[in-house]
C-alpha cells in the first residue's frame, strides 16, 4: 500500500513527542521542591533587662561654695586646689586691717559711754543728797518750796540720762560685737570635711560683699556622689523612686556602678526644646574614682531576668486578646509551624518566652520577600539566614 511508509512516519513522530511530554512531566512532577529561603533565630537563654536608659552628670552629694562676707583684698590663701581639709580648717584669709580699725573704733565708743555713765551716776548720788536735805528742810520749813521742787527736778532728769546711757550702752556693745564678727569673717574656715575642687579668688584680688557674697573656692565632700540622670519624658511615668539602677563611665565602660533611685525632681528641664525630668540616686566613692562633672551612662531598671529564654522581637505576631502572640517555627523538615506563645519582660531587641517555645528552636523573623539575594552578590551558602 502506498500510503504505509507515511502512516509509520507519523507514529514514530508521535511517539517522540509522546516520550518527550511524558519526561517534561516526569521532571515536574517528581524533582524537588525549591526551599523557602526564611530568616531565622534560635531561641537561646541569656541575661534580659528592661532598662531606661539615660545620661547623667556626677555631683557631690555635699558641696559647698565658700564666699567671702566681708571686702576687703584676699591676703593669703592656705590651702591648694585638690587639697583635702577638715571642718574647721584655715582656708583664706582677708585684709583683717579695716575690720580691726572699725572694731577700734566701736571698743572706744563703748568706752566713752561706759565713763559717760560712771560720771552720770556720781551727779545722781549728788543730787540724790540734795534732794534729801531739801526735804529734811522742807520739813522744817526752812526752805522754800521751791528749792525742793528743783532738786527733785534735777534728780529725774539725771536719773532718765542715765536710762538713756545704759540704752546707749547696749546698742555700742551690739556695734562691738558686730565688729568683733566681721573681723572673723576675715579669717575664711572650712563649713565641712571635703577636697578643694575649684578656686575662684587668687592672693591679692579684691573682693566686694556689698551686694552678693562673692564665692572665693568651692568644697566637695567626695566619699559619696550623686548622679542627676536626664530622663526623658516619654520614659519618666516609668520611673519611681526605689528602683535599683546602674551606670558607667567614659573611661572605664566595664565597671558598673550600683544604687538606688532616690528622687525624680518634679520640675523639668528644657534642653533643645526637649523636655527632661532629673532622676536622683547617690553612689560610695570610697577610692575617689568618680570627679565632679563625669559623664555618666545610667540604666534604670525596670525588670530582669537571669538565664531566660529569649527571642528576637521581629519573630513576635500581634498580641491577641488572651496576651498571647503568634511565633512560627521553622522544624527540621522546613516545615512551619505556628505556636502561640506567652512573653514577659522585654527590651528594644528581645523578649522573655515564659511558655511555648523551647531552647534551640528556631524562629522564623523574616519572610522570603525580606530576604537578600544571593545572586546579586554571587554568593554561595547553605539556605536560610541566622540572625
């Protein structure tokens, strides 16, 4: 038959086809899956705080600025800066030569009155013994009247200058006291056990206590420091006095420094248009470590948790109404599953697991559209990203 040959060309060429289509689907059906490319952490046990961070500025918790309450030229100074004084201690001392003039002066008025009313009480027995022998006349009617209206005249007026010296005596005695006073604020003493920190007044200068105390040196009691922590106020109604806080500082970062919050100063600061609100705590400086005006590095805590199971935040779904939040877990299979999962304490970073999920599994944080890719960088490695 003639048209044999052809009918046998079209069932081989249908046969190829056949085998063909029938490989394409094998190769679909039976090669292996493409693996999600997900980013991953493993839930771990570690140290977890939740802390206010802030920065504050060390101070000494006893200060004092020593001024001078007299003018007068600063003659000496008896002490160094950084020198360690006890209460009591000679500091500086003033020109005491005006003050020793006025109070001089004052002595030799008191003593100018004091004679006025020796010799004020001499006239008074006189007239006292006039005024008794006019009497005794009067009595007699040896003397007129009015000689004994005179002497007794003469004796009240006596009697009231010398009310009118002892006044006069008690109000210069007051002056000499005074005197006396300022003449000791010439010699300038410690208020309090402490280290010079600053001087302000050097030998020489001339200081004016007319209208304001003029400040000669500052002392600072530097066995205990207070740390005045900013705290911003978005993080103050956190914040409450009681609670335990730690800071350090620039030069030596390793070292934490403990305390307790002793005070939050209701007013608030204003530093660039921010609003902050000064946290007080105080510190032992036993070894002198910590200087007036260090920079401090301040957590307060608010909780913490020892060797908790912990897990990134960006592996936490929204919070249901049971508190509870959605984690996925990538199983050794590739495999997802989804567990609801109960948090505590957290920071900016991670959260405590208190139930549902154990130590080493891994989370997934980030689906495959958040992946980077490899081939833009041509780089090779195992699937999937720990994070």
């Amino acid at each position: 038959m003639p048209n044999t040959p052809k009918r046998r060309s079209r069932k081989f060429i249908y046969g190829i086809v056949a085998v063909v289509v029938l490989g394409l689907l094998s190769l679909f059906w039976f090669s292996p899956a493409k693996k999600t490319d997900y980013l991953t952490a493993r839930v771990q046990r570690t140290d977890l705080e939740n802390a206010v961070l802030a920065t504050g500025v060390l101070q000494a918790l006893r200060q004092v600025e020593v001024g001078a309450q007299v003018s007068g030229q600063l003659k000496s100074l008896k002490v160094v800066l950084g020198q360690t004084v006890k209460k009591g201690d000679w500091l500086a001392e003033i020109d005491p030569v005006i003050s020793q003039n006025t109070l001089a002066q004052e002595q030799a008025k008191l003593e100018n009155l004091q004679a006025q009313k020796l010799a004020k009480e001499v006239r008074i027995r006189q007239a006292q013994l006039t005024w008794a022998r006019q009497q005794e006349m009067l009595a007699q009617d040896a003397a007129p009247r009015q000689d004994m209206e005179s002497a007794d005249a003469e004796l009240r007026a006596l009697r009231a200058d010398g009310v009118s010296l002892d006044a006069q005596i008690r109000q210069q005695k007051l002056a000499v006291a005074s005197a006396q006073t300022n003449l000791s604020y010439t010699r300038i003493v410690a208020p309090i056990d402490g280290d010079v920190v600053s001087i302000s007044t050097l030998e020489g200068q001339t200081v004016v206590a007319a209208f304001q105390v003029p400040t000669l040196m500052k002392l600072a009691d530097l066995s205990t420091m207070t740390v005045k922590a900013q705290v911003s106020e978005a993080d103050v109604v956190r914040v409450k006095p009681g609670q335990p806080v730690y800071f350090t500082i620039l030069g030596d970062p390793d070292t934490r420094y403990h305390g307790t919050l002793r005070a939050v100063q209701p007013s608030p600061e204003k530093i660039n248009n921010a609003v902050f609100f000064n946290a007080l705590f105080d510190v032992p400086n036993p070894e002198r470590t910590l200087r007036v005006d260090m920079t401090a590095q301040v957590a307060i805590l608010l909780g913490e948790a020892k060797q908790a199971l912990t897990v990134p935040l960006t592996a936490l779904g929204p919070r249901g109404k049971d508190g509870r939040q959605e984690v996925r877990v990538l199983k050794a299979d590739q495999s997802v599953e989804k567990r609801q999962v109960r948090v505590g304490i957290s920071n900016n970073f991670q959260a405590q697991v208190l139930e549902g999920l154990n130590e080493g599994d891994n989370v997934i944080t980030g689906d495959p559209s958040t992946a980077p890719d490899r081939s833009d960088s041509g780089e090779g490695g195992p699937r999937g990203k720990r994070s």
